[in-house]
C-alpha cells in the first residue's frame, strides 16, 4: 500500500483544516487515481461496439475536419 508522510495543519482552535504532503507522494496519489479511473473506464468500454479499421479511419477524418472548420 501507498505510504503517505502527511503533517496536519491545525487552527488556532486546535481543529485539523488542512494536510501537507511531500510532492513526489501526491504525484504518486495522482497516479493511482488516474490509472484507476482509465481502468474503470475501459471496463465500460468493453461492452461497446468496435469499428473496424476502415470505420476507425472514416470515423478519425470526421473528427478532424470538424475541427479545422
């Protein structure tokens, strides 16, 4: 699992209102969560209909005459 060195930083109350974490940790974190989101997002792709390469390609020109225009 993941270590996190994290410093909490109190109020003058003594009531926790924020966390400090090394940089290279939160990269780390950042990481985590997007390959997580990208793994998720493939699983739900699974189910969707394939184009063929030829399909892919029409498809692909569309796209980007859309955006030159």
């Amino acid at each position: 699992m993941l270590e996190i060195h994290k410093n909490i930083i109190l109020d003058e109350n003594q009531k926790p209102i924020a966390v400090q974490i090394p940089i290279k940790e939160f990269e780390r974190m950042e990481e985590v969560i997007e390959n997580y989101g990208l793994a998720r997002l493939m699983d739900e792709a699974a189910d969707d209909e394939q184009l063929s390469v030829q399909e892919a390609k029409h498809f692909y020109r569309s796209l980007k005459k859309d955006v030159e225009s």
